[in-house]
C-alpha cells in the first residue's frame, strides 16, 4: 500500500496506513509535537527530524511517516519547514484541534459512563475513532456535565491547553529539591502509560524531586513518603506544575 508511487489527489481518509494508523492519528501526534510542553524526547542522541519524531512516536517506520506527510502535504494539512519539519496549516491545525478534543471526550465517555480505567481509554477511544458524528460528541460532551479534561489531563478545550501549556514543563527538565503537581500524562505509549498509573503518578499528585541526573535523565521523585524511579522516557512525558 505505501510503496510506489504517492497518489497526491486521493482522498486519504478513506486510505488505511500502515499498522493501523489513520491520518487523524498523525494528526495527533504532529499536533502533539507541535506545542512546547508536548516535547517528546526519543532516547536517540542527535537532532532527530520531525518525520523521525512521529514515526517513533507511532511506532512506525520512518518511509511509512515519510509517506504519510507527503500525503498530508498534498491535503494540504502540513507544510513543510526550513528543516524539512511538518508544520500544521490552518486547516491542519483546525482539524487537529477537533480530533483531539474529541479524543478526549471519548476517553471520559469510556471511564465515566462505561467503566474503563483512565489507563485502557486511550487505546479504546483510537478504536471509535470517528465513530461519532460532531453532534453526537456534543451531546456524550453534554450528558457527561462537559468535562474540562480527559482522564489524562490534557484539556479538552485547545484553547485553554495551550495557554496551559506555558505553565507545565515536563518532569524532565526539573532540578532537585523542586516541588510540583502532575497535571498531564503522555498518552501515546500504552506500556508507559499504564506503568504511570500502575506507580500512582496520575494527575493531580503531588510530587517531589529527589534526584535528577542530567547524564541519564533518570528522575527519582518523592510521592506521599515513597520513592519512585523514572526512566528519562517516562520523566518526559508526565508534564507537571512547578509548586510556586
Ligand atoms: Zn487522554
């Protein structure tokens, strides 16, 4: 399906990609990409492309995200950069902004009416994907009292995520005797983020830095008098408040 030519003109929502993802799930990941506090760190030294940044984020190759960008290119989704980054056009941007904020509903409707933990809603609201027209998002928003937030964190308002997103840094970047609350959760990888839950770092909590080593990026924080260890991926993609 990706090899050969690229077929600018084909509607691409209608064209499954590789593994399983859709164009709304690139989407996603670019739009998550492109706010600062959504800086996903890949392990890799060096000055990975955004190309490689989503297709590690997806866990795809990177010819399958290649492809899919030229694609969104052609939809008129991306441009590209001087670097050759994908940058959301407005139209890129307005559909991200909608398929995001109806994520997020979705995932409240899974743990708030139909019993799924915060940490198996992420996948099962991929699963619906655009199962629900724009009306019926507005009325589960509606019936479920319009919640701010999805069980991640992440707002389900854009606008207000990201002014929000000035406030948050990820856990990463803090030092040493730094005091904060965990707001959000990096959602995209399902081990990590049931293995957040499994330790108890969910939003809302309250949290410590112990240790920070800058060498490894590994992170040791104190929760409630107990200790947890973070692993420089896993301190990247909790994204707290600083305590004033
Ligand atoms: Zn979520």
């Amino acid at each position: 399906m990706l090899s050969g030519e690229d077929a600018p003109g084909q509607p691409v929502e209608s064209t499954p990609m590789a593994q399983g993802h859709s164009i709304e799930d690139y989407i996603e990941t670019i739009y998550f990409l492109a706010f600062p506090v959504g800086e996903y760190r890949p392990q890799t030294k060096g000055a990975p492309t955004l190309a490689v940044r989503v297709a590690d984020m997806l866990g795809v190759s990177r010819a399958s995200a290649g492809e899919m960008l030229k694609r969104m290119e052609a939809e008129g989704l991306v441009e590209r950069g001087e670097h050759k980054e994908a940058i959301l056009t407005p139209q890129g941007r307005e559909l991200a902004e909608r398929v995001v904020r109806r994520h997020r509903i979705i995932e409240r409707l899974l743990t708030d009416f139909m019993g799924y933990t915060p940490a198996e809603s992420h996948v099962q609201a991929d699963l619906l994907g655009d199962t629900f027209t724009d009306e019926m998002i507005e009325r589960i928003s509606e019936r479920l009292g319009n919640p701010d937030r999805c069980p991640h964190g992440w707002p389900v308002d854009t606008t207000f995520e990201q002014a929000e997103n000035r406030e948050l840094a990820p856990l990463a970047d803090l030092e040493a005797g730094a005091r904060a609350e965990i707001v959000r959760l990096a959602e995209h990888d399902g081990e990590l983020l049931h293995w957040y839950y499994d330790e108890g770092l969910v939003p809302g909590t309250a949290i410590e830095v112990r240790e920070a080593d800058p060498e490894s990026g590994n992170v040791t924080v104190q929760i409630d008098g107990d200790e947890r260890a973070l692993e420089e991926r896993a301190a990247a993609g909790l994204f707290v408040r600083a305590a004033a």
